[in-house]
C-alpha cells in the first residue's frame, strides 16, 4: 500500500429496505411428500430456514390423538388452549389434536392464524397464515362451492412498515366452474369488505387456465409472478408444468421472484411460492 494511502474499506452490502416483505404460499399436502411419506418436520425446518414476513399454507393436516397415548408423550403434542379450543370444538375434553401448522408456529414462536376447512373423525385440514409479526385474526369462511368440496378463506392482518397489511389464504375448487364462484366471492369481499390499504391473496388456486388474472385484476389486484415475467409454475414439485398457486397484491409492487432450493421439490407435491414485495 502506498504510503499515506487510505486504507481499504469493505464494500456494504445495501441494507434491506423496511418496506420489503417477503411472502410465502405453500400447499403443504396433508405434511406427505409426493410419494406419500410424512414430511412434518423437514417442512418445519424449511419454514425455519426461509424468514418470512409472512406464511400461507394450505392443507395443514391435523391428526386426532388418543388421550391414553398423549398422556405418555407428554408436551411434545400439547397445543396452546386457544389453538386446542378451536381445533377440538366437537369433542370437547376427548381429545387432542396434533395440527401441522400448531407444531410449526409453536416451535419456530411464529404468530398464527388457522382455517379448518376439512373435518373427519380422526383428521382434519385447512389453511394457516404464520407470520414473526402480530396477527389479528379476521375471519374463517366456508367457500365451498358444492358439499363434495370442502374449501376455505382465511383473513388475518398485520401491522408492517406502519401501515395495516391484509393477508387472505385461500383453497380453491377443482373444478373450473367451481373455481369461478369462489372466486366471484373472494373479490366481491374484498371490494365490500377488505380494509383499505395493502393486501395479499395467496394460496392454491387450482388456477392451470389463468382465469384468476383478469378477475382480480378487473379490482385492482396485480398477479406477482406474471408481474415479473415468471410463469409461476409449482406442480408437479418435481417437475412444475402447472402453475397453480397464485399470489395477488394490491398496494404493493412485486420486487423479486425467488426461488426455492432443489431438495424442497421432495417435501410437498407443491413448490413453494415465494416472492419479495414492497409496501407502497
């Protein structure tokens, strides 16, 4: 170095900026791999190595457990009370419920909301928003469009870059005309209902004809991937030719399609969908 030359400086790396989200849409397949194996905890410790501002998960599986059996395992499957309630309204005081999105949320201490969409005798499942930040809950709806079809909505919000931000995970139907109600009925709540300011709509839309993109943007909401230029595609996990899941914002400007790592095409049939999002 020369003398009396200053000395080298490290360059920064640019600091993120407060308004920056980052939102993840994730179809969780009852917590089973594509081929069928129990996936619960390779999911939670991906959720853990993906900071999130927020999460919407779709099939959250919870399972019934004996009350003889969870007295021997002890707290690893105690949820808290106002979890438990909403999980075991039913069979009050008969059982316990081990729920996927409980046992994420719990461990990882992030904020959640659930959505049970689907109720049998020893499972159910249904849709979670997690986030690190506080959640207020605003609502659990009942979508379905037929009775051999049970699909739900869940509404939440939070508060981020001072500003209310509302999250709305959603299910949708199978069936292309099924898929059109429920859609007609998500955005006619959002026009009558939502709160103004930003918002997001995520979730497995069941959408391979892209009928969800003119809908909403016939109310002012903008499609993420396509935003970008991506085609958004997420099914199959292992080879993505559909693309599926949907993410719409309003009030906020898409930034960055990102992109998650090879080995989580094996933990889902569905890859997650993950974007980074400025708030307005």
């Amino acid at each position: 170095m020369t003398a009396g030359a200053p000395p080298l400086m490290q360059e920064k790396t640019p600091e993120k900026d407060p308004r920056d989200f980052i939102a993840v849409s994730w179809n969780l397949h009852k917590g089973r791999s594509p081929l069928g194996f129990k996936a619960w905890g390779a999911m939670r410790h991906w959720v853990q190595s993906t900071p999130a501002d927020a999460y919407f998960l779709q099939e959250a599986q919870a399972q019934r457990q004996n009350l003889e059996i969870a007295s021997g395992i002890g707290e690893a499957i105690q949820v808290p009370d106002s979890i438990a309630s909403s999980l075991s309204r039913a069979d009050p005081g008969n059982a316990l419920w081990d729920c996927q999105a409980t046992d994420i949320a719990t461990e990882l201490k992030l904020q959640l909301a659930l959505g049970t969409t689907v109720v049998k005798q020893s499972r159910r499942h249904g849709n979670a928003i997690l986030s690190p930040h506080a959640l207020d809950l605003g609502g659990r709806w009942d979508i379905s469009a037929h009775r051999f079809e049970r699909r739900g909505l869940l509404v939440a919000s939070i508060a981020f870059a001072e500003q209310r931000v509302t999250l709305l995970c959603a299910h949708l139907a199978l069936t292309r005309a099924a898929r059109l109600r429920q859609m007609h009925w998500i955005a006619q709540w959002i026009v009558d209902d939502a709160p103004a300011g930003p918002l997001i709509l995520a979730g497995d839309f069941n959408d391979w004809r892209n009928d969800s993109a003119a809908l909403f943007g016939t109310i002012g909401l903008v499609e993420v991937a396509a935003s970008l230029g991506h085609k958004g595609k997420t099914f199959p996990s292992f080879s993505p030719a559909l693309a599926l899941d949907k993410m719409f914002v309003r009030g906020m400007t898409p930034l960055e399609w990102l992109v998650p790592g090879r080995k989580t095409a094996w933990l889902s049939d569905h890859l997650p969908y993950m974007a980074r999002l400025r708030v307005d």
